[in-house]
C-alpha cells in the first residue's frame, strides 16, 4: 500500500519556467528602455542647437558674420564677440556639423544639422528654427 505525499514546493521544471519567462520580459523591457534613451538624446541636441537660433538672428541684426560650425562644434558663433556664444558641441551618437558656407548665413539661405540616434536635427532659415526630423530627410536652406 502505498501512502499519498503532500507535495510541497515547486518542481525544477516549474522554477525553470518561471525563470525564463522573467528573461523573456526583462529583455523586452531594456530593448524598449534603449529606444527611449536614443529618441531622449535626440531631443537633447534638438534643445541645444535649436538655442543657437535666435544667437544667429542677434548676430546678424548687430553686423556680424556667422562662423559656420566646425565638425564637431564648441567654435565661437559670431565674429563680434564670444557673447552670442558657440556652437553646441555634438553628443555621443551624432555625426559631424553639416552647413552652408558662412556668407551663406548673412543671406537668409543658411541650414545646419545632425544626424544620429534614428534622426536628423535640422535648423535653416526657411523655418526660421529646428526640428527633429526621420534620418535621412531633407535638410537645406528650403526644407523642410
């Protein structure tokens, strides 16, 4: 005869279950945690070239000449003086400046951007300031 035992706890199988379902959605949850942390730096430079805007506009309202962006940023923005401030320098992810020339920017035909982290930050005359656009788009002194 045989006598019938309670059975406590859980068996390997079920522990192992349950411990692959819990890696099954951690992974989800960091693949979606580097997707906002890509779109969060995206909005950053947004933020900070989107600043250098209205220093272009004071720049050229006073006489002076802006410095095209080096590659990598960090130059000096106008010729007058240090005051209307530099180019933002580019974040982790982002490509290098692309401009037009620096007589480009005294005639209303100026445009800069970036592009990194699924999207291009692009600022020109035609908008008169910046928008994060999909990689790859359109960036000139006519668009978008």
């Amino acid at each position: 005869m045989k006598k019938n035992k309670k059975r406590e706890g859980f068996t390997l199988i079920e522990m192992l279950l349950a411990i692959a379902i819990l890696v099954v959605l951690s992974g989800a949850i960091l693949v979606s945690i580097s997707a906002q942390r890509e779109k969060a730096r995206a909005t950053r430079m947004l933020s900070e070239v989107s600043a250098v805007v209205p220093a272009i506009y004071m720049c050229l309202s006073d006489g002076g000449v802006v410095s095209s962006p080096t590659a990598s940023g960090g130059n000096g923005l106008c010729n007058l003086s240090t005051n209307y401030g530099k180019w933002p320098s580019k974040m982790d992810g982002f490509g290098n400046y692309i401009a037009s020339n620096a007589a480009s920017f005294g005639n209303d035909a100026w445009f800069f951007y970036l592009e990194g982290n699924g999207a291009r930050v692009c600022c020109n005359a035609n908008m008169s300031g910046c928008k994060k656009l999909a990689s790859g788009s359109a960036c000139n002194a006519n668009n978008p």
